[in-house]
C-alpha cells in the first residue's frame, strides 16, 4: 500500500464514520421531544443561532417551552433549530477515541514513510506522525457535539423559481 492510497483511505474513513450518537432516532421527527421528562435540561438553539438553555417544561405539535434564565420561553416549532440534552457530556469520550484513532493513522502513516527510510531512520517517521495524529485526532474529538441531540429541524429545499424552466 503507497502512502497516497493509505492517507486517502485513512481521509475517507474520517469523513464516511456515520454519526453513531444519533443512533437510529429520525432527528426530524417533532414527536422525539415527548422523551423529555418535564424538568430535564435543554439547550434550544433557534433559526437565528440564539441560545438557550434551561428547563424543559413542555411540548405540543405547535411549540416548546423551556424555563430559562430569563423566566418561560415559549418557542414557535417553525423557530426551533435544534434541541439537545445537557445531561452526561461525552465529549472526554469523543475526544479519547479521537485521540486512539489518530495515534492508529499516525502509527499506519509512519510505518509507510518509515519503509523507505534506511534501518539507521526506521523510525523517524512514526516518531513524527503519532503526536501529529493524536494532535489531530484530539482536535476532531473535541469539535464533535458533546451532548445528545433529540432534534433538528429539517433541511428546507427553497422553492424553484416561478420564472425558470
């Protein structure tokens, strides 16, 4: 296996990886949000981007309502970007397999570079690639979300243009 074929394999397997967070739960469906206990903590983030967090208190087909800092917000479903659980964190996780994962590539990276080397630099390589790999892979780990998602809004296709074809 050359170098070029390794890094594009290892690329691929970063970008293709499925989000095993979501699980099999359709993030879309309005109706994930009847898991919530009245109580449970929430971060809501709106169409604007703006966040809030609290306590969800309730939801109907129309809208949800949360007890943030600033009293009872009751949010139109059009307005509802996303909403995730603040509870159990799994960002230390996300970001030690992250860390596993890049050392892996690192190590595979190195050893590739490291064949061409002579046996006096047979290990130069790897010694270069692996704080690389975890470096990055720590990184990735990190930039994942940290906390569960229950839902997001779907993807909204703009209508076609009256005027063309």
């Amino acid at each position: 296996m050359t170098l070029h074929s390794f890094l594009t394999a290892a690329l691929a397997t970063i970008l293709l990886v499925p989000d095993l967070r979501a699980g099999t739960r359709d993030l879309g469906e309005w109706g994930n949000l009847t898991q919530v206990a009245s109580g449970q903590r929430i971060e809501v983030i709106d169409m604007s981007l703006k966040r809030i967090r609290g306590e969800f208190l309730v939801s109907s087909p129309e809208e949800l309502q949360v007890r943030g800092s600033s009293g009872v917000v009751a949010m139109p479903r059009a307005q509802v970007f996303r909403v995730s659980l603040l509870e159990k964190s799994k960002r230390l996780r996300n970001v030690l397999i992250g860390v596993a994962a890049g050392a892996a590539t690192g190590l595979a990276t190195g050893a590739a570079v490291d064949s061409s080397f002579s046996e006096d630099d047979e290990h130069v390589a790897k010694m270069l690639f692996v704080p690389i790999g975890i470096g990055v892979g720590a990184g990735l780990g990190a930039a994942l979300p940290g906390f569960e998602t229950i839902y997001r809004a779907p993807k909204r296709v703009p209508p076609a243009s009256a005027g063309k074809p």
